[in-house]
C-alpha cells in the first residue's frame, strides 16, 4: 500500500530502523509485535494440523517462522510499490511494516493515471508472484512435513493479501487502482480519488458487518476474534479512506494558495534586543513576527514564538532576541514569488516553524509560521472553504 504523507503533521516516530532500500529507510512499528504473537499462536494450531504427530512446542516454533517469512512478505510487497516509485522518479520518504501490513509513503504525486496504475499494482504483482512460489514449493515438498506445512500456510497467506489489497477502496491498492482508472476517464486525479475513498468507506462497513455474522454464534472465541478482526480492518480502510480525502482536497487547494496571504507583519529587531523590549515595539507597531537583523540590515535570524513563551516574563528584560532564534538556513528563507505548492513542500521537508520571506534583493518582508499554513488546512478540513482548483491531468 502506498499512501503521501501526513500534509498538517510530522510524521510520527516509525519505530525500528531494519535497512534502507536504494536509500529509503524500511522500519518495522512495535506494533507488528503484536501481529506476531496473533499469527504465531494461530499458526501453531494450523501447522499440527498440517503435521501429525508434532509436539506443541515445535509447531509454537514453526508458527513464529511463519510469521516471520510472512512479514518478510509484507516487505517484499512494499518493495515493489517502492522499487517502481523510484524507476519513475518519485520520492520514497519511509516504509514502515506495522499491525496491519505495510506502507510505503512517497512524497509528491503521479504525474499521471498511468504513473498512479503502475506504482499502485506493483506490490499486489508481488504478492501473487510469491503465493505461486510458495505454491510451487509446497507441491514439491513431502507431504505431512514441516517445510509444506509452511509453504501451504506462506502461499495461502501471500494470496489472501494480494486479493484483499486489490479490493477497489481506497486506502487499498486496488482503490488506487480504481483512483486511476478514473483519473484517466475524467482527467481529474481529485475525482478519482472521491470515488475510491467512498468505495472504500463501503467496504470498511461492509466488512464490520461480515465480521459480525460471518462466524456461528455458538462458537464464542471464534466470533469474538472475527468481531475483532473485523473491527480493526474496517477502521484502518475508514480513516485511510478519509486521510486520502483530505490530502487530495488539500492538494487540490495549494495551487491557489497565496503567499502574501500569510505573510505576519514583522518587525526588524538587532541581536541585542531583550525580549521585553522588541515584544513591546512589536505590539506598537502591530507586528506579529520578529526578524533578527544585522548592522546592513540583512536578516540574520527569526525569533522564535515556543522559545518567547518558555522564557518566564521577570527573565524576558534580561533576554536577548538571539537567545530565542533560529539561524537562518537556506531552507528557512523564502522567495516573495514562492507559489503554494513550493511554500507547502519546502515547510514540510524542513520542518521548522517559521520563516522569512523576501523580496529579490534580499530584504526581509515579513514571517510566515507552520501553525498558520497548518491552521489554513485545518479550516479546509472542517468546512472545505479555502481556494479551489480542480487539477487535472491528460491520460497517459
């Protein structure tokens, strides 16, 4: 499964650092853990089934390899979402193998349907690929052995995932599949994309509901585990579904983000400054950032809001405004001609809280703050106002 990244967050911590790939870290989430511990006990049953005469222990120890190789599949799937993203020259920020499966997330978009088709139907490609290995392997293999046991299992897992990602919902490869198909009939990737969150979100309460009838209701622990099951899928393809909602209305919006609509008015204030004194000129002059200058006037520095309000207000006159800056980096001085998908990217791949923006010689014009941008999405969410652009592609 592929999906972009959070776009009015960092992303979280992703948890242990396996590799990288072609330079894209592969992490494994503590929550596969748990995953682990559930297949394992459920294969422990299935392989003395498989392998009369087995000792409990043992098929404990098979189900643990099971679970493993099977996470090992998980992996490969991702790598093929990921080898093909950078074959097109797409950037790869992570993979993160965690409760439910995987994920890889790239930044930016398809330039097109056919981009959008390709990455999307890479990984199920493998999946199935590695079911027909896993099934040609347990042909071969003695019968009522440990090595078909785990290859019939292996084989019949890998399956069951590659059909249950092509189901046409997003946040499921076969939703961005679909996403895809649309795209190409009505050159608009934001359409597609409503057409397969929605069909996802079916699917999510179509599945809560097999989930709650599929199983006898005589037989407790069965029905219970199914419920359970049942129940996290459908909540993972929900919010997946609503998650890619946000992010094509989002950016479907940037392109007619302005600029100069959240720019701060600032003030321009020497290194030396305490606190007390440059919070007071800026509340006379109305200005809502402040820019650490040097003697020529050359913005040298931004003072930051979460350092202003950590220092205790009888500190403040005793504080210089360089105390409470950011040097200014390359990545945290903006262009005035910046348009709103640069301004978005440029934020999210530094991360930082505020910025200059300047004019063509160099000279400050004011600060632009993440919590602003951050806040313009967050009214985009709750009400969908906020410049419109309906962006649209030509089918390749």
């Amino acid at each position: 499964m592929v999906r972009p990244p959070r776009q009015d967050r960092p992303p979280p911590a992703a948890g242990l650092l396996l590799g990288r790939f072609f330079g894209v870290p592969v992490y494994l989430s503590p929550s596969w853990f748990v995953i682990a511990a559930i297949v394992t006990f459920s294969y422990t049953d299935e392989v003395g089934l498989l392998v009369p005469g087995i000792d409990r222990a043992t098929a404990a120890m098979v189900g643990l390899g099971i679970a493993v190789l099977f996470a090992v599949s998980l992996l490969a799937h991702e790598l093929g979402h990921v080898a093909t993203c950078l074959g097109l020259g797409l950037r790869v920020r992570r993979v993160v193998i965690f409760l439910l499966g995987g994920v890889s997330e790239i930044e930016g978009e398809p330039r097109g349907p056919a981009e959008e088709y390709l990455v999307a139907v890479a990984g199920p490609l493998v999946t199935l690929l590695l079911a027909g290995v896993f099934t040609a392997g347990a042909m071969t293999a003695p019968g009522h052995t440990i090595a078909r046991a785990m290859l019939t299992i292996l084989a019949v897992s890998n399956l069951i995932v590659a059909v249950f990602n092509l189901l046409p919902g997003l946040p499921l490869d076969g939703g961005q599949l679909l996403r895809s198909g649309v795209w190409r009939l009505t050159g608009s990737r934001l359409a597609g994309t409503r057409a397969a969150a929605w069909t996802g979100r079916a699917l999510a309460v179509l599945i809560m509901v097999t989930g709650m009838f599929a199983v006898p209701a005589g037989n407790l622990v069965a029905a219970t585990g199914s419920l359970l099951l049942a129940s996290l899928l459908a909540v993972f393809i929900w919010v997946g579904a609503g998650q890619a909602l946000i992010a094509a209305t989002i950016s479907d919006r940037l392109p007619q983000l302005r600029l100069a609509d959240l720019i701060r008015p600032s003030l321009q204030v020497p290194a030396d400054l305490p606190i007390s004194e440059a919070l007071r000129r800026a509340w006379q002059a109305r200005a809502q950032g402040l820019i650490v200058v040097d003697g020529t006037g050359r913005p040298t520095a931004v003072v930051s809001e979460a350092r202003v309000m950590a220092v205790p207000e009888q500190r403040r006159p005793w504080t210089s405004v360089a105390e409470v800056s950011h040097h200014l980096r390359d990545e945290l001085v903006i262009p005035h001609t910046l348009s709103g998908p640069e301004l978005f990217e440029r934020m999210r791949a530094s991360q930082a809280m505020e910025y200059v923006v300047t004019d063509p010689a160099g000279q400050a014009i004011g600060v632009v703050t993440a919590n602003d941008l951050a806040r313009l999405m967050q009214q985009w969410r709750a009400a969908g106002g906020g410049p419109r652009h309906d962006t649209t592609g030509a089918p390749r």
